[in-house]
C-alpha cells in the first residue's frame, strides 16, 4: 500500500509527541518532550521525521534514546516509516560562574593529577580526540607551561598565526591536530630550551592561552594542567568559569593521597569535581593474556567512594598507548588491541553524561 492510500490513518502532531512523551531520557530523568528535546516534528502520509536535540553530542545512550524513540512512533496506526536526526546543544552549566567566560566555549574541563607520572597529559590527549570522534568541537589548552607535551603528543609543530580581531585585540589561531584546536607554549619556543619563568608571567600567558586565542565555537576546552596543587593549577581554578575538574591518577596509595590534596582544592575554590579516571589500572600480557595488578588494585574505586564522585573509566597499560603519545597519533585512533581505543571513547562519553547530569542539577 502506498503511503497515501485512501482511508489510511491521518498521523497528527500530537500523536507522534505524545508517544515520545513515553521516552525517558535515561542519564537526565524526564520524558525527552518534556525536556524539549524533540524538534522539527515532519508526516508526510505515513512516513514520520523528527530531531532529537542532545546534551551532547558525546551522549552515551544514544542508541537507546534512538531505539526507544523509532518503537514507540511505528507503534502508531498508519506509521510506516520512522527518520530520526541527532543535534546536540552544549549549553553552559547553571551556577558555573560567569566573570570572565571565554567567548564561544560551552564547557572547560581542567584534568588534573595530585603528582606526575601518572599519565595524565595522556589521558587528556585522548580523550579530547575521543570527543571529537563522537561530534562535539574540542580544544586543547597545554596548561604544562615546564613540561608541554601536546605538541609531541599531537604531532604538529609551528606558529601560531596572528591577527586583530573587530576590537583591534591581538589575538592567535590555534594549530589543529586530528581534529583537535591546539595550544601550548611548544609552539612559541624552542623545544630544547627550558622555559625559566616566574609565577607571574606564567599566569599572564595562560591568560593570553585562555581569551586571546580564536577558540570559538567549542563544545569543550580540555585544559591540562601541571601536576600538583602549585601555583598554576590554583590561578586557574580561582580565576576561570571551570566547568568541572577530572582528576588522573593510578592505583597506587602513594599516588591516591596526591589526588585527594588535588580534589580538595578544587573543591575550596567551588570547582565541582566530574570524576576520576584511573590510568595504568593493569596489564594484560599480549602473549598470554593474562593480567598483572602492577600498580596494585582498587585505589581509583576507593577514592570516587570516599569522595563520591564516579570512577569514569580503567585505562589498562598498554605499548600501544605509549607509541601513540610519542608519534603524535593518539590511541584512541589506533586499532591496535593495546591501545585500548574504546575505553577513552567510553570515558569521553561519560565525561560527557557527567557533564550534562550537572548542568540539568544546577538548573
């Protein structure tokens, strides 16, 4: 029968909303209609079209918002066929504080470590690449003003450009990397030279890093900050609209008490705390598949229950994650089976819930 057969059910508007209402959005709570989320409702005799408007384009469940929406709409007489489009809006969190917004950036995520070693300029490399691979508009801030390591990790090298915006302001281009918009002092000085600055000018640089670079439109600047509790990572946890810090750690005790120093400063300054990833969680021989607790075990899943924040996500250690950091392709971009390429996209996209759950808290 074709799709306007005479006598067939007239499929309205409100029919289709009305089975969407019965569509819960499973991370935020809710019915997507009522969270506003359905847009652009098309009939064209029995064929049905719609947009479903994500909090991210990072969204974990997907799939299942996608599933759920085209069986409750073919459940209507006379629907034969079911489009369903995905945009996503990343709004900037309720609450998140507004006195120096950097134009055209909806989220900033500073990932952080209570000590070096521990991975994480790694974790923060791949898991703005998985972003990227799951839609959203990513930017890098290279935060490690004594040790960047993007330019390495990302494998580009160059200057950035120069030029005045409408306000006569002098502003730079970021270099791009697999998708990603980079910034880092790498790229302005010699990498075999030693940068030898006192506080005050590394605040003043990262300031330039932070409102003087052409980052708009992002979805998420991921900033990597230097390990520790020092000078730069309060500067800027006192003086940016943070939407939330992701703290990298390993399983080892020593490295454990590090990271609550790092939480509880960031929770002085009223940064909320979006999780913890646990980076060298173990390795599984490639010849023998058996798995060695090197580090030893449970130290990220003690820390997320005493601070009560989420363990995002275990990345195993694995040599095709160290060969990607130094050739400048990330792991999350290998398929190498030690790259553990769909672990940081399933971090990233908990990041991203985690994200989305907050901002629909505080609003």
């Amino acid at each position: 029968m074709g799709l306007f057969t005479r006598g067939a059910p007239q499929i309205t508007e409100q029919q289709v909303l009305a089975a969407l209402s019965q569509v819960q959005e499973p991370e935020l709570g809710g019915d997507i209609v009522s969270r506003r989320m359905v847009k652009d409702v098309k009939i064209n005799g029995g064929a049905v079209s719609f947009t479903i408007e994500l909090t991210t384009p990072a969204c974990p469940l997907k799939d299942q918002i996608q599933a759920e929406a085209e069986a409750a709409v073919r459940a209507l007489p006379g629907v034969e066929e079911v489009g369903i489009e995905f945009t996503a809006n990343t709004r900037r969190p309720a609450g998140i504080p507004e006195q120096a917004p950097i134009p055209g950036v909806a989220n900033v995520i500073a990932v952080a470590a209570g000590k070096g070693g521990v991975g994480k300029s790694t974790v923060a490399a791949n898991l703005a690449v998985a972003l990227g691979l799951e839609g959203a508009r990513v930017g890098l801030l290279d935060a490690d003003v004594f040790g960047p390591s993007m330019p390495l990790m990302f494998g580009v090298r160059g200057q950035p450009e120069a030029f005045q915006n409408e306000k006569g302001e002098a502003m730079m281009i970021p270099l791009e990397g697999h998708g990603i918009k980079l910034i880092s002092v790498g790229f302005l000085i010699d990498e075999s030279q030693p940068v030898i600055w006192r506080g005050p000018m590394v605040s003043q640089l990262l300031r330039q890093f932070l409102y003087n670079v052409a980052w708009a439109p992002l979805d998420y600047l991921i900033i990597d900050l230097p390990p520790g509790t020092g000078d730069v990572a309060l500067t800027l946890a006192q003086s940016l609209p943070l939407t939330g810090s992701l703290i990298v750690t390993t399983p080892q005790a020593v490295a454990t008490a590090d990271v609550i120093k790092a939480m509880e400063m960031f929770k002085k300054v009223n940064v909320p705390l979006l999780g913890i990833v646990e980076n060298m969680a173990y390795f599984v021989a490639p010849d023998t598949g058996k798995r060695y607790d090197i580090f030893g075990v449970g130290g990220g899943e003690r820390l997320a229950a005493r601070l009560g924040v989420p363990l995002l996500g275990q990345i195993p250690l694995g040599i095709a994650v160290r060969e990607g950091g130094d050739s400048g392709a990330p792991a999350v971009i290998s398929d190498a089976p030690d790259a553990y390429a769909e672990v940081f996209r399933q971090i990233a996209r908990q990041l991203a819930a985690r994200i989305s759950v907050l901002k629909f808290a505080a609003a």
